[in-house]
C-alpha cells in the first residue's frame, strides 16, 4: 500500500503547482484549481481506505 502514500506525495506537489499557476488567473478557475488539487490528494488516500477496509473484512 505504499504505492497510495506516494500517490498521495504526488497529487499533493501536482496540486501545489496547480494552485500556484492559477493565481494570475480569474477567481472562478482558482477556485476549480484549488478543487482539482484537493481531490488529487484525496482520491489515492479514499483508494488506500476502500481497499484496506475490503481487505480487513
């Protein structure tokens, strides 16, 4: 499971620079940048937790 922890590194860093790159731009697209950046941290973690879970069980 140490692949979904990495997973997780990355979207954080990839989500990072997306909100970086969006402060030049409209309120609206750095509202969806910040939105895309929270779920590429979140979705590996919800992954890692649905499949231990299934596993435990």
């Amino acid at each position: 499971m140490a692949l979904f922890k990495v997973l997780t590194f990355v979207g954080a860093v990839i989500g990072l620079l997306l909100v970086v790159a969006s402060f030049s731009m409209s309120a609206p697209q750095q509202g969806a940048a910040a939105a895309v950046a929270v779920f590429l941290v979140i979705a590996p973690y919800c992954v890692h937790g649905v499949m231990y879970r299934s596993r435990r069980d």
